[in-house]
C-alpha cells in the first residue's frame, strides 16, 4: 500500500517538485515530464542509479491508499489542451510524483501518448484516474522538445529508443522489476516496437494500446489526426517522421510485422473504437495472435460515440484498461457513464 513519511510534504508541495531527468531535481510550480532524447540512451548503470538516488533524496513516499490523493480528472481532450497551451512540458496531474511505490499495484505505469499530441493533452484524464486508483503514474515527452505544443513528431525509432531509456529509468527510481505500458495511437506502436524490435519484453508486465498504429494507417488518417491540434497541419510531411514512419507498408511497420508482433511474457490487450478515423481501416489496430485480447469499446458499451482521439478521456477505457492491469479485481464498465466525461 501506499506509504508517506511522516515530514513528506503535502500532496500540493509535491506538485511543485519537478524531476526532469536522470539526476537532476529542482523546484518548479508545475510537475515536469521526464525529457530524454535519443542520444540520451542509459548505457551504463551510472546515470540510472543517480536517477534512483535523486529520488530517493527527496524523502518521499506516497500517500496510503487508504487515504489516496484526490488528483483532479480533466474533462475532455479540450480543457487538458488548453492547460498544456500554457506550458507544454507540465505532466499530468497525478503523473510523475517522486517516491512514488504502491504495494497493491507493483508495476509503475508508463503512458505513451499519440502523435501531435504532449503527455498532459493526451492523458489529462487517464493518469489522474489511474493515480487516484493507486497506480504510480509516469509520462515523459519524445519526439519534439518538451516546451513545444506538438510533440512526438520524430522519427519512431528514435522515439522508441527514447522510450526504452525512460522504461529503464522508472525501473531504477521505483525498484520494480517490469513496468506496465499503456500507449495511445503511435504511442501504443512504439510500446510494441520497444519490445519486440528493441528487446524490451523482460521489462513489461502489461502492454496495453489505445488504438495503436500496429500495422499503419492511411495518409488520410493522419491528416485527420493532425486536424485536432492547433497548428499540427505545419508539422505533416518531411516535418514530420513520425508521420511516414506510421503509414502502412513504411520500413517501420514492415519490421514490426515481420513475424510475430507479440512477445513472449507479455500481456497484451488491444483496445479500439468502431468509431475509428484516423488508424485506418477501422480494427487494423488489433493483433491477431494467440494470447492477445482485442476488444472493441462498442462490444461493452454499444451506444459509447467516442472516436479514436478522445479514447483517453473514456470512462468505458478507463474500466478496460484498470481490467487489464489488474485482471483479478476486473469488472463490466458502467455504460451509463461512459463519453463525454463525466456522462
């Protein structure tokens, strides 16, 4: 269970402590994400263990789950984007706290959000849910700089060597052994990348894809997607490798799909939406292999509307996604408050 000491801060003091990468730690107003780039990649133990040791320098554990934090919950993709309109770089609420160790829940959680998209538009609902549910959260930013509104616009393999070195990171500061991977659209592709591609299977417990590009998707797709986030149409083409590195028949996919996609000691589920425009054709996100869930959101909740890029801001996922880190305690999401949140 979850544990404070007894001089720990207060849960709005820890909002101000802001942990931006491997052994840094400084003061800050806002939570920061962990920002590492490519060439950042932790060859040697030495970073990770002063990563760890800055952490554990703070003092701090969390609160008992018992008495959980209450972390506010943003009510649709909208208001979690004007909030990262302000600063971009500000992780979720509930996401990134130091000293973070849940005994009910040994496997941090890392969210992979989507292309165009920054950890706190993307996840301003689902890491304050599953914090409040006892989850240590954690969310990083790849493929753009922090500070910039449009992110996780680099070219994928980069991003998923990025997100293999925070993988390792989370792993040193909390002492847990594998770490559960919840991704959205080509954030879920690059969860599946990481493991397969990378050799990162040893280190994921659960792999969890929100609509993942597991076997690309239309140019036309990924228009649409860019059609969500303010000025993102500037970022489609060259200015945007991750764009082409995720259209169907790329070099990236050919490897992805070349032979197995799911790896042994992985738990993975697929969660789509029939509502689906932008990973195309609708369920081309599922992987059809022996040992994978692929569920449908309108197979729970026929009447849920929601499309592919408010699927974070779902109660229905929510439920589907707690299902899949903790199948013991598993149960039927409430169809009468399912989209918009709150119904």
């Amino acid at each position: 269970m979850f544990r404070r000491q007894a001089r720990s801060p207060s849960p709005s003091r820890m909002s101000r402590v802001a942990v931006t990468g491997p052994g840094v730690r400084q003061r800050a107003r806002k939570r920061r994400p962990f920002v590492l780039s490519a060439p950042s990649v932790l060859a040697a133990a030495g970073p990770v263990l002063a990563a760890a040791l800055a952490l554990a320098a703070l003092g701090l554990s969390a609160a008992p789950a018992s008495a959980a934090a209450s972390y506010p919950v943003a009510p649709d993709i909208a208001a979690a984007a004007v909030l990262a309109a302000r600063d971009p770089a500000q992780a979720p609420p509930g996401a990134n706290v130091p000293g973070c160790h849940s005994s009910a829940h040994p496997y941090p959680v890392v969210l992979v959000n989507g292309t165009f998209a920054n950890a706190e538009d993307d996840f301003g609902a689902l890491a304050p849910t599953l914090a409040n549910a006892g989850y240590c959260v954690y969310t990083f930013a790849y493929g753009a700089p922090s500070s910039q509104f449009v992110q996780s616009i680099g070219a994928v393999p980069q991003s998923a060597q990025t997100l293999a070195s925070f993988v390792q990171y989370v792993l040193a500061a909390t002492g847990a052994p594998k770490a559960d991977l919840v991704g959205h659209s080509q954030g879920g592709m690059l969860a599946e990348y990481y493991a397969k591609l990378l050799g990162g299977a040893p280190y994921i417990h659960d792999l969890v894809g929100l609509s993942p590009t597991t076997h690309g998707t239309t140019l036309d797709g990924l228009t649409t997607l860019a059609g969500y986030f303010p000025d993102a149409n500037q970022f489609t083409g060259a200015l945007c490798p991750a764009c082409t590195d995720q259209e169907a028949g790329s070099p990236v996919i050919r490897a992805l799909d070349n032979g197995p996609i799911a790896q042994p000691g992985v738990s993975y589920t697929i969660i789509e939406t029939r509502n689906e425009t932008v990973v195309t054709p609708v369920g081309s996100s599922f992987i059809s292999e022996p040992g994978v869930t692929n569920e449908y959101v309108q197979s729970f909740c026929p009447l849920d509307t929601v499309d592919h890029v408010n699927l974070p801001y779902d109660q229905v996922v929510f439920q589907l996604v707690l299902n899949a880190l903790d199948p013991a305690t598993a149960r039927a999401p409430d169809c009468l408050h399912a989209f918009p949140y709150p119904a």
